[in-house]
C-alpha cells in the first residue's frame, strides 16, 4: 500500500507519496546511492508529489521531482533524505512480516515432525 509523507518542516508544505514495490537489489543498493541516483530512485518509487522550489514554482510529478530536485530548499531536501530512510524501513519490514509468517509455519511443522514435503506423502 503506498506511503504518504506530508512535510512537517516549519515554513514548508507539501508532500510526497511513495509506492512500496521495491526489487530486492534494490531494497539493498538504496543506502550506497549518491544525491542525483537517490534522487531519480525516490522519483521513480513516487506515486505523487507536491512540493515548491526556492522560487515558490511547483513541483508536481515525479518527473518534475527528478528534474528539479536541486532546486528545493536545502530543509526540504534534508525531509527527502530523511522520508527515503523511512520508507526502505517500511517496505523491508512488509518483507520482514511475511518471512516471519512463513518462518513460524516451518518451525511448528518441525516441531509436529512434518514439512510441506512431507504433508504430501503416505505413511503406510
């Protein structure tokens, strides 16, 4: 389900609002990206956006976003930075949630002596 971000930054407004399908290569390779490559990532993982450049001209889409990102106050940017760091922690938690479902179904089959591969197969 997507994520919305609305900016809490005193003197600023606007939001954005990221989608939460992420590639596992990706999940990973976020925290390694510089400004420009983090800033065309979190463009592409945007669903929608409203925020304002210095000069109070709307950003409005997502590729307006990965166009004009250097043009955003230096707080909003920071916002971005920290919305990024959330947002990798919410969707690898989504990740996190069904791993965990699936681990405790394993780990009670182990404990009734049974698998998946086993559930299948007659004991006569």
């Amino acid at each position: 389900m997507p994520q919305r971000y609305d900016c809490t930054v005193d003197g600023l407004s606007g939001y954005v609002e990221l989608g939460d399908v992420w590639s596992y290569a990706e999940l990973r390779q976020v925290d390694s990206l510089g400004d420009a490559d983090l800033m065309a990532f979190v463009g592409r993982k945007m669903i929608a956006v409203d925020l304002r450049t210095v000069d109070g001209d709307s950003v409005s889409t997502p590729d307006a976003f990965t166009q004009r990102w250097q043009e955003l106050d230096e707080r909003t940017f920071n916002w971005i930075l920290a919305v990024s760091v959330q947002e990798r922690a919410r969707v690898g938690s989504l990740g996190e949630t069904i791993l965990r479902a699936s681990l405790k179904s394993y780990v009670e089959a182990q404990a009734a002596g049974t698998t998946n591969a086993d559930q299948g197969k007659s004991t006569t």
